[in-house]
C-alpha cells in the first residue's frame, strides 16, 4: 500500500529526498544491502513507501455511519427516504466556529507591496474570543450568522429562529435541518426541541466525526481564510462587525456549492476501507522476512 505524503513529520535527513534515496546517493551506500537488515533496506527500495511520513485519519466506527450518511447524500442529491423534494422543500446546513480569538498585534501589520507578502507581528495581545454561527441554504448559497459571546443551545436556537422565521422557511412544507454532533444540538432531545418550535423542521444528524458532510464546513474554510487569517483584530466589536460584514457581501453573490459526493462513492470507499482493514498475506510473508 502506497504512503500518503500529504502531511510530513520529518524523518532522517529531514524529510523530502531523506531516507534511504538519500542514503544511496551516499558513496559508502554501496554495500549497505550487504549488512544485516538488509532485508528492510531491500524492501524500502523496491517500493515507494517513506515510514517517517503519515496522515492523521479517523475510522468510521459508528456502527450506523453508512445510513445516516446516505440520508444526507441523498438530500444533496434531491431526495429524501427514497422519494424527490417537493418544490418547497428547503435544506438549510448548520454549525458554529467556536472560540474565535482576538488577537491585536503589538505593532501595525505592514500591507504587501511587490515582491513582498504582508508582514504580520508575531505578538499579540488577547481581546477575548467569540463564535461564529451560521446556517447556508444548500440550494440558494445564502448565509445566516450571528455571533455570540459562546456556542450552545440558546445561541443556535436564536440563529434558528431568526432564519425560521423568514416566508421561505416559515411557509416551507419541509424545512432539513442539518446539523453535527455538537453539544449545541445533540441528539433526540434536539431533534424534538427543534420540532416543537418550528413543526415544519426535520433535523438531521450527521454521523459521528463526519462533519466534512456538512456543507456549512465549507463556508467557514473560506471566512478562515479571508477573513479571520492571520487574525489581527483590536477589539471583538471589530471582528464581530467584520465577520458580519464579510457575510453581507457574500451573500450579494451567493451560488450554491457543486456537492458531488453522493451516497455511491461513500459505499465505494467504505468497501475500499474495509478491504485494507487486514494486511494481504503477501505483505504480511514481506514483513515477516523483512524482520
């Protein structure tokens, strides 16, 4: 199995062309496979693989990871327990960005000027920290957001309400809800708590640790980077404004994200993952001379 490189963690001779390529390049390398451990020597060469380097991953192990994911791919996809949206219908994808520092440099950001990026002071000071909720309409693009001293129930049900309480929404004969596994809005008690006050509002949890489903994820991906990077901010009314601001404007050209992930790429790699729980027989025969 190839190694995945993507995050590097160093290694001997410092990562990049390090290792035994390295080593071989080396005029005393020539009678390396000669000595003992040779056999490991033998198989890092023949193959493309660097142990130094890895990816930090999760396995899904919530054992109803394949049906609450696909509910929400098929949702994406326009259907809903196997039948289409109605004209109506609205999908509305919720989260928060919690605990959001305020961090105002100790001198003045210098701007960038050519052949030369800005220039941002290492130190701060701390203004304190605030959240940033929103709700994105996965069909319009448009975002809802407020932002709060801190996460939590009340906060995302006042969020809620606020977009609840719009024509569309409001009118709408089906309104989906989706949501992680947050402590703002975890489990059945959320799922009728949101029911009670909107009737037309069905919640839909993501599976645990799947919140790359959500597609509010997305959005906030692009205020990190534009907005909140590299985090230079006097006061939380400034970030707080400037936050607000930023959705304001995005919202004047809003499309929808082109999800294109659906419920058949899912059961592909599930199947793909499960097929690399266990080492092959060869390879475990490879290892075993190896050492």
């Amino acid at each position: 199995m190839r190694a995945a490189a993507a995050d590097q963690r160093g290694g001997p001779g410092g990562g990049g062309r390090a290792g035994l390529p390295a080593a071989r390049r080396d005029r005393g390398a020539a009678g390396a496979l000669d000595r003992p451990g040779a056999g490991r020597l033998r198989i890092l060469a023949e193959n493309p693989v660097k142990p130094w380097q890895y990816q930090s991953w999760i396995f899904p192990r919530d054992p109803e990871f394949a049906a609450k994911a696909n509910v929400i791919l098929d949702l994406y996809q326009g259907f809903y327990q196997g039948e289409p949206l109605g004209p109506g219908d609205r999908i509305l994808s919720f989260d928060a960005k919690p605990s959001i520092q305020v961090r105002g440099r100790i001198h003045e950001t210098m701007p960038a000027a050519p052949g030369r990026p800005a220039r941002v002071e290492h130190e701060y000071v701390r203004h304190g920290a605030l959240a940033l909720l929103a709700g994105l309409d996965v069909h319009t693009g448009q975002v809802f957001a407020s932002t709060p001293k801190t996460t939590g129930i009340t906060p995302f049900m006042d969020l809620a309400a606020q977009v609840m309480a719009r024509p569309d929404y409001r009118d709408a004969p089906r309104v989906f809800v989706i949501v992680d596994n947050g402590s703002d809005h975890r489990g059945r008690a959320a799922i009728e708590r949101l029911r009670k006050a909107h009737p037309n509002a069905i919640m839909i949890h993501t599976p645990v640790h799947a919140s790359w489903m959500n597609q509010i994820e997305i959005f906030f991906s692009v205020i990190q980077k534009k907005v909140v990077s590299p985090n230079d901010f006097a006061s939380l009314e400034q970030l707080s404004g400037t936050l607000l601001a930023f959705v304001d404007r995005y919202n004047r050209t809003a499309r929808p994200f082109n999800w294109k992930y659906t419920a058949a790429d899912l059961t592909d790699l599930l199947r793909r993952i499960g097929e690399h729980q266990q080492p092959g027989p060869a390879r475990q025969t490879d290892l075993a001379t190896a050492a």
